[in-house]
C-alpha cells in the first residue's frame, strides 16, 4: 500500500498533474466562493474539454473543482452570511456573527485548518479502505450491483432537497430518459419516433447542461441581486489559544462524521455539515452560544464537510457506483475515456486511482495556502457582477455541448432541458436525483436483465443472496432513518428553498 | 378552482410527471415485453412510465389535499430571462452552421443583454468580443474545431 500510495505520488508530482491539480484546486475555489455558480455546473461545462485531455490530468482538475469548492464555500459564509455553497449553510449560523464581532479571522483560519486537517484524513480513508472495498466488490454479481445502484439512486432522492414525493419522480425520469435509444439486447429503438440524433440517446452532458446551467441562469436572473456587504475586515488571522483549545475535538468529530457519511450513497457533504452542527450543539456545555459565534459550529461541520467531499468519491472509484451528481458527471467522464470505473480500476488503473488520491492530498495542501493569504483577493471577486460572468457560461455550454458531436441538435436539445430545469426549480424538484437515474439507468437496467436472466425470472432472487439481502435491508434503513431525520435537518423553510435554488448535490 | 388547489408546485410538477409518464407508457407499449426471465426492450421503460405517471398523480392529490397547511402559489415566472435564454441558445444552434462561430457567439451574447433588465451597450460588446477571441482560442485551438467553422460561408 505504501509502495502504491508513493507511486501515485511520482504520478501526482509530474509539472502536468500539478497544473491540472492547481487549476481544478483554483477554480474550485472560486466558484465555491462565487455565488450563482456551483461545481455541479463548472464540471457540466468543462466537461467536453476535458475528453481531450489526458484521462488522469482532467480526473485531477475536476476532482480539485469538485472539493475546492467544498473547501472554499464557508468564506463567503462567514464573511456576508451567504453561502457559496450549498454546504456551507451551516457555517453562516456561527461563521457570521463571529465576522460581526470583529473575529473573521480566527473564523476563516479555524475554516482552513479544519478542512486541511479533514482532507489529510478523508485521502487516509481512501488509500486504506477502497482497495479493501474493490476486492470485497469482486463478490459482486449482477444481483448486488443492481441492488447497489438502486440505493445510489434512491438515496440521493431521499437526501435532496425537498420532498421525497418530488425527488423520486425525478429520479425515475432520469432512468426513463436513460432508456431513450436503441436499446442494446434488440435493436429496438426507444422513444427516438424516428429522430436520428436521438438513436445513440442523449447525452448526459446535454441534460447536465440543460438542467443545471441554463435553468439555474434562468432563475438568478429572475432573482435579481441582492446586496453584498461584506462584515469588517479581516485583520488579526490568527485564532486564539482557546480557540484552538475549544477546535480540535469538533474537528476530530466532524471528520469522523464526514468520513462516515460521504461514503454513503446520496449522503454527502450537506448532510454531513447539518449533522455535525447538531451533534456539537447536542454535547456542548452551553449550547446557548450556538448562532452567537460559538467556534465549535465553524470548526465541526467544516471538517465533515470537506472530509464527505473526499470520502464521496469511494464508492465511484471502487465499485462504479456514484455517490451524487457531480459523481455521476465524472463518472460518465472517465466512461467516456475508455475507463471503467469499478472493482477493477485499482488494478487495472493504478497510475490514474493512486495519481488521484495522491493529487487530493496536494490539492488540500494547496487549497490550505490558496484559501488564507488570497482571501482578500477572493472577497474583491465577489464584486464581479453577476452579469460579466453568465454570458461567458452561456457560451461555453453552447459550443461545449456542440463540440460532443459537431451535432447542434444536441444544443437545441440542451436548450429544451433549461426550459425543463426552469420549471423544475419552480416546482422545488431537485434535479440531482435525475441525473443519477439517468448515468445508472442503462447500468440498472443490464443488471436487472442478466439477474433475471441467471434467476429464471425469480425476483426473490435479491432476497436470498446473502450480499444482496444485506444492501436492500442497508437500503430500507437508510431511507427509514433519513426521512424523519431530514425534516430536523431541513431547517428553515428559507433554508430549505436557499439549497433547492442553488445546485444541491 | 383556486380553492381546490392547495399547493399549486406539487399541482404543475405531478401533471407534467402525469403527462410524462401516460406518453411514455402509451409509446413503450409498442415495444416486445418479452417474460420475466427474458427483459424485452419494453420491460423497463413500461415500469418506469407507470411508476412516474402514479407519483405524479400522488403529487397532485397532495397539491389538493385538505391536509396542505396554508396555500402555496407558484410564483412569478420569470418570461424575459427564460425567452430570451432559450431563444439564444436555439439561435445559436440554428446560426453555426450558417454564419459560423463568431457571428453566433455574438447572437448568443445579444440574447444574453436582452435577457436583463438593464444593460449597457458598450459593456455587452466589450464581453461579446472577449467571448469570441477567448472561444477562439479555447475551442479552435485547444479543441481543434475546424477553422471554417469560425466564418460565414
């Protein structure tokens, strides 16, 4: 393991890898900062240009954009009570009014340290558990990933935001669109009525795209701007002693949390965040500090949040199966690539799997030195308005998704999803859930077919099987704890249509 | 009509999950079965269709059940920015192949400045030539789009 981890490391350390680690590290962080644009959307649109680069470089930058925005969500939390990101909900109740009282830079140090700290661990996990998971998943037959990717997909619609009565549908359609093309078994063709552009199906990029970029620029134009103030300056960095002293053990305890959490399909760094929170403001001797600027409710849920952010690549690494959105998008880019994520990668890849463990350790080192000095720089982005930075998307996403194919229906196409995304935010569905349905679907569906083909066509095959029994009973449970749970982890009905509006994961 | 409708999202959203999901059906029902232990190409997409069109008829009891506190409404739509959005994109798909890549960038960004409620002239074409020298370099030279492509033919 050791031999393996150094040798990711002669991978990771190539003055390529480091560019491409710098500039998703970079980039993630700003756009975590920057409000109106998620990293959902950012790997949405890079992604056509990343098929042209390297296959382990381009899974090294939208990795770093993916938890450098996780990284970098809590400035902007702390210093104008607004979150970057989703994530960063949380750390606005206590972030924020340690900016008022004059203490943002101990807030925004603690931030840092913390999620260094949680990154270190969370690589750790990786590098010890997902070899352990890949060989445990060679057991895997038919049955089990079918099971698998059921969960990964109701998770995720059990743990977006807002209601599960809304977030299945969605997931549903995504498996339904997923079906749209000739099917493989048959040649026959699906839900094509005779369009040839539709014959390969469409392309989960166009409905990434569609749903995510274009409707979400829909909706903040019609949101309009709001007032940016920014709480104080950021004078003394340094956090006090009893800083420190009152950290540490939140930030033990989120990483533990977060680790745990981001390994579950659908979890992620939202959940985690909300759950550390509580869980510091269950077992604190005064719980009345919390939302007064209390540091364990900056210290806690950072650390879980960036620790889920690293841990959340597990199960895509190993098994294929993707934990959220934004690891379905990547998953579809190393499909793309000619590389199957799955029990097999570590072997088969270990130049790509070690060269990106490697590279997450060098991104969080970068991220810890990106974050503090250039925070004044960061902040002075914010002021780029809103209206500079949406044509540039727009435009990227129109001939990004052109360049799939050279095919502009595929642009018509995306256009069709923003006006569907657009309605979707109205409704409060969350698009997240669909493009799970839709990356697993075909997946899912081979799955079902070769499992009912092996069984005889006995559905109580998932039952009798002993892996598969314990993933659907891990299901039940996971849903039956979330659902109560998520109305305490909700909060505010304004929180609540805060993450629906922003891209949730 | 607006008194039975409680929650006018739920209402919009399990329709269109209704539509989606009877036309999905209706259309799947054309394609082989096959058995339970043979999946046909139909197997699937019938089961998700169904699935879907009965959520969405849930969504909808929900939306005018008498349990739903208070009303929820849908909300302004935001016509201008959505129009103008869409027409862009559409635009821009309909003007590459003809007029090439500079001139659709340009359309594109014309739709973008309509899409606000204010802008300046002079910053939008500021953005639009920046968004045409940086698509140029980033698409033609990094992605190796044929250089016809840029021109009108």
């Amino acid at each position: 393991m050791v031999s393996s981890l150094s040798h990711g490391f002669e991978v990771a350390l190539t003055w390529q890898n480091l560019l491409f680690c710098l500039v998703g590290a970079g980039f993630g962080t700003l756009v975590g900062i920057m409000p109106g644009i998620g990293p959902i959307t950012t790997i949405a649109m890079l992604l056509p240009l990343t098929f042209k680069m390297p296959a382990v470089g381009a899974f090294i930058m939208l990795a770093g954009i993916y938890y450098g925005a996780h990284h970098s969500g809590s400035t902007t939390a702390i210093m104008l009570n607004m979150p970057g990101e989703p994530t960063s909900v949380v750390i606005c109740f206590d972030g924020h009014p340690m900016a008022r009282n004059g203490r943002a830079g101990p807030a925004l140090c603690i931030a840092a340290l913390s999620s260094f700290f949680a990154g270190c661990v969370g690589v750790l996990v990786i590098t010890l558990f997902a070899p352990m998971l890949a060989d445990i998943s060679l057991k895997f037959g038919p049955p089990e990933y079918a099971v698998m990717m059921l969960m990964a997909v109701l998770a995720t619609a059990t743990f977006s935001a807002g209601s599960l009565l809304k977030s299945l549908p969605m997931a549903v359609l995504g498996l339904l669109l997923g079906t749209i093309g000739t099917d493989v078994n048959s040649g026959t063709m699906r839900y094509t009525f005779g369009w040839v552009t539709l014959a390969d199906g469409i392309d989960f990029v166009i409905i990434a795209v569609g749903l995510f970029g274009l409707a979400e620029i829909v909706h903040n134009l019609a949101k309009g701007k709001g007032e940016v103030r920014i709480a104080g300056k950021v004078t003394g960095l340094f956090p006090t002693l009893p800083d420190l002293r009152a950290s540490w053990k939140p930030m033990i305890r989120g990483t533990a949390l977060g680790s745990v959490l981001g390994v579950l399909p659908g979890t992620g760094p939202l959940i985690s965040s909300f759950a550390s929170y509580n869980l510091e403001k269950k077992i604190a001797k005064e719980p009345a500090r919390f939302g007064q600027g209390a540091i364990e409710g900056v210290a806690g849920p950072e650390s879980a949040n960036n620790a889920a952010s690293i841990t959340h690549f597990i199960p895509m690494l190993t098994l294929g199966i993707p934990a959220g959105a934004a690891m379905a998008l990547m998953l579809g880019a190393l499909t793309i690539q000619g590389i199957t994520p799955g029990p097999a990668l570590v072997s088969d890849h270990p130049d790509l799997f070690w060269g990106v463990v490697a590279s997450m350790w060098l991104g969080n080192l970068m991220l810890l030195v990106l974050n503090l000095p250039l925070i004044g720089i960061w902040i002075r982005l914010l002021a780029i308005p809103y209206r500079f930075l949406f044509p540039a998307i727009m435009t990227f996403c129109c001939i990004g998704v052109y360049s799939l194919r050279n095919n502009v229906d595929d642009v018509m196409l995306a256009a069709g999803f923003g006006v569907l995304g657009y309605v979707f935010v109205k409704c409060e569905c969350s698009p997240a859930p669909l493009i799970l349905g839709l990356v697993l679907g075909p997946m899912l569906e081979e799955n079902l077919r070769r499992t009912l083909l092996i069984s005889g066509g006995d559905p109580l095959v998932f039952v009798t099987r002993p892996i598969s029994a314990g993933l659907l009973v891990l299901t039940v449970l996971l849903i039956g704890f979330a659902v109560p749970s998520f109305l305490r982890f909700g909060g505010s009905r304004k929180a609540q249509q805060r993450r629906t509006a922003a891209v949730p994961d | 009509m607006s008194s039975i409708i409680r929650d006018s999202k739920s209402v919009v959203c399990g329709a269109l999950f209704a539509a989606i999901g009877a036309g999905a059906f209706i259309a799947a029902l054309s394609y082989p079965f096959g058995s339970a232990q043979r999946m046909g190409p139909g197997f699937f997409p019938m089961m998700l269709s169904g699935l879907l069109a009965l959520l969405g008829i849930l969504n909808i009891l929900r939306g005018m059940s008498v349990k739903t506190v208070g009303r929820v409404r849908f909300g302004r739509i935001a016509w201008r920015p959505l129009v103008w959005i869409t027409i862009g994109v559409l635009g821009f798909a309909v003007v590459l192949p003809r007029l090439g890549l500079l001139v659709s960038v340009a359309f594109l960004i014309g739709c973008a400045s309509l899409a606000q409620e204010r802008f300046r002239v002079v910053e939008m074409l500021c953005i639009a030539l920046a968004l045409v020298l940086l698509s140029t370099v980033l698409f033609v030279y990094g992605l190796d789009l044929p250089l016809a492509e840029l021109l009108p033919h």
